[in-house]
C-alpha cells in the first residue's frame, strides 16, 4: 500500500474515513466467531444481498410467515442518508453521484443497481469536470455541483493530477478540491491501508490503544512473513498453513498449504524469501457449513459472512449480510471471483423491530448477526 502524500494533514467531513465497511466474518470448528478480514476501500457485494432477499420473497413467501425477519430493503436509503450526512459544510442540498470505472469493472451491476435503489446519478470520471474550485457534474441543463461521490475506484485512479497520470477513470484535479474541503469522498483515499493482511494483524491492538477496550471478536492467528521469527515458522510449517499476499483481494495468490502440492509450496516459499512483507501466514480454519443445492442434492458447503456498516451521523449493522459460499466440495475460497456462490441471511427479530444499533467499531458486530 503506497503512501498517499495527498493525504496528509486531511480531516474529512464529521471525521468519518470509511463510510462503508464489510467485515468478513467466520465460524471455526471450536465454535468461535472470527474475522477474518477487514474491506474499507471500496467493499462490494451488497447488491447480493438485497436481490437474494428479493429472491427469497418471491419463492418461498409461505416461510416468511410468522417470521419477524429484519428487514435489510432499507439498506439503499441509510446508505443515501450517510453519504449526505458527511456532506462538506455548507451544502444546505447536497447532491451525491456514484462513481464507476464503467461496464467492463465486475462490479458494475452493483454500482448501477446501487445508484438507482438510491436515486442518485451513476456517472464516469468524463460525466465530472473542476470548475472554480469545485466538482461539477455534466448535464443536459449545464454543470450541477457534486457535494459527495461514492467512489468505486481505487486511490490510484481517482486523479490523474495527483495518482496515476495514465487514468481515464478519475477526474483532474478532483483530490485538489477533496482537500479544500469541498467534496466528500466516501470511503475516503488511504483507507485501502487497513485492507492490507498485515495491518490486520495488528487491529487488536489499534483497538486497545485508541479505543482502550477489548475487541468483542478475534482475530485469525496470523504470521507476519516480514518477521524474522515468524517467516522461518511459516516456511517450515508450508503444509499447514495458509499463506496469502498481504494487499491482494478476490481470493487471488493465496496457498491453500494443506492442499497445495509439493511444487505449488516451494514456488510460495520462494515468494516469501524474495519479498517477506508481502506475505502473511495463518492457520487453516475449518469453516462451518451449510446445507447448499448441489444439483438435485442437498450438500454441506463452507462459507463466511460480511455484514456491512455504515458509518456516518450515526452507525448502521446490516441486520443479515453477505453470505458467501464455496461451491467446490471441500473448496475454503468462497469469493465470487473463484466460483463462490451467495445466501440470503436471515437474522429473526424476537417480538420488536430491532433499531438501528450503536457501536464503537466495525469489529463488534457480533451481536447484530446470527447464523454464519
């Protein structure tokens, strides 16, 4: 994760730096809940979420009878509400779009289907323009100011001024008026960092020094390759554990040490002694299972759960998530990119409608989410 100079200094509207967090959640065979990983740069899939649960009502409405499920349909308007509530001072309307990298990005369905549920405009970096010190949006009628952008790109790509020159996807200039203080960027740049697997490692700590409390949830034991100690543990130990780079996403580069072949461990051991800090090691979790469809079958598959929280005015837990499922028989990867597939989560409400809850941090929604 490279160091954002165009950072420094930067206080965002009401503090907030990640306005959306997914937090992959995963039940071990011990019975305990960990995290597994934290997602605060541009977390996605929970347009799933909302059209399994679409899906789930239209199928099977009988089941849903006596139930007092939570409602999650509501997702899109809080999700407007927080983005408007970080809103630069003196925006007394202001306006939000959702910025795409555009229809070849995987995610585009989500990105689209989010800014309609949402009713906001779904724009490119070409829809936005700086002018006299502000971000405009291109219209039919002339230029609209944009006030907050629900980015779905990353850092590198937001502004080609600043970043990557190469960019067609950002908007020149943009983190000019991000630091005047006149835009909203939600989740704001540099939060990518708490997304790297060894900045990970050391969340149990953030949380005791900043906060000075414990965290409700655990995290995976994790190896820390940078670490002298740790990196000659992990290399004579490749076949129980599972190694993975420490700022990749989608399930990509990781060994599965226990189902890795011989030649698969001695190309990551390799990796590990050309760039240590890039690696992290944890043991393998035997996730819990589900009954899933396999055919014309019931079959156990592993999965994990992401709920998401909203951070803005107030804090929002989805009541339910993304239940993410390895379709492979005996497969522990459960991301889309690999073939993983989706569950509607239900979480049951015992006589009242649940409020929107309050919490300190992302890693303590254990007690707004049931079943993973």
């Amino acid at each position: 994760m490279p160091y954002r100079q165009a950072c420094v200094g930067q206080k965002p509207p009401r503090n907030v730096w990640c306005h959306i967090t997914g937090v992959d959640l995963v039940r071990h065979q011990d019975g305990q809940i960990y995290v597994l990983e934290d997602n605060l740069r541009c977390p996605s899939g929970v347009s799933y979420v909302l059209e399994n649960r679409e899906v789930m009502k239209r199928t099977f409405s009988q089941v849903f009878q006596g139930l007092s499920v939570a409602p999650i349909d509501d997702y899109p308007e809080v999700l407007l509400e927080t983005l408007l509530d970080c809103a630069p001072a003196g925006a007394s309307r202001p306006t939000a779009v959702l910025l795409t990298p555009g229809i070849y990005n995987s995610a585009y369905f989500e990105h689209a289907f989010l800014a309609q549920q949402m009713g906001i405009e779904l724009v490119q970096g070409t829809d936005l323009v700086v002018s006299d010190g502000y971000v405009h949006m291109r219209t039919t009628h002339g230029l609209k100011r944009v006030d907050v952008i629900y980015r779905r790109i990353d850092d590198d790509f937001l502004d080609p001024k600043c970043f990557r020159e190469d960019s067609c996807l950002g908007v020149a200039h943009l983190m000019d008026v991000y630091r005047a203080g006149r835009v909203t960027l939600a989740n704001a740049p540099g939060t990518g960092i708490a997304d790297d697997k060894a900045v990970y490692a050391y969340v149990p700590q953030i949380i005791r020094y900043y906060l000075d409390q414990e965290p409700i949830l655990s995290n995976v034991p994790t190896y820390l390759c940078g670490r002298e100690e740790d990196r000659r543990y992990v290399l004579e130990h490749l076949d129980e554990l599972v190694v993975k780079p420490t700022n990749e996403s989608g399930g990509y580069g990781i060994l599965m040490g226990p189902q890795a072949t011989v030649e698969e461990r001695e190309r990551c051991a390799e990796a590990v002694r050309a760039n240590p800090r890039n690696y992290i090691a944890q043991p393998m979790l035997d996730l819990s299972t589900v009954p899933t469809i396999v055919g014309d079958e019931l079959r156990p598959r592993h999965v994990d759960l992401r709920p998401f929280v909203l951070c803005g005015k107030d804090i929002y837990v989805m009541p339910g998530g993304l239940t993410r499922v390895a379709l492979r028989e005996g497969s522990m990867v459960v991301n889309s990119s690999q073939g993983g597939g989706s569950k509607d989560t239900w979480v049951v409400q015992s006589g009242h409608a649940v409020p929107r809850p309050a919490l300190h941090t992302a890693r303590q929604v254990q007690s707004q989410v049931q079943g993973v």
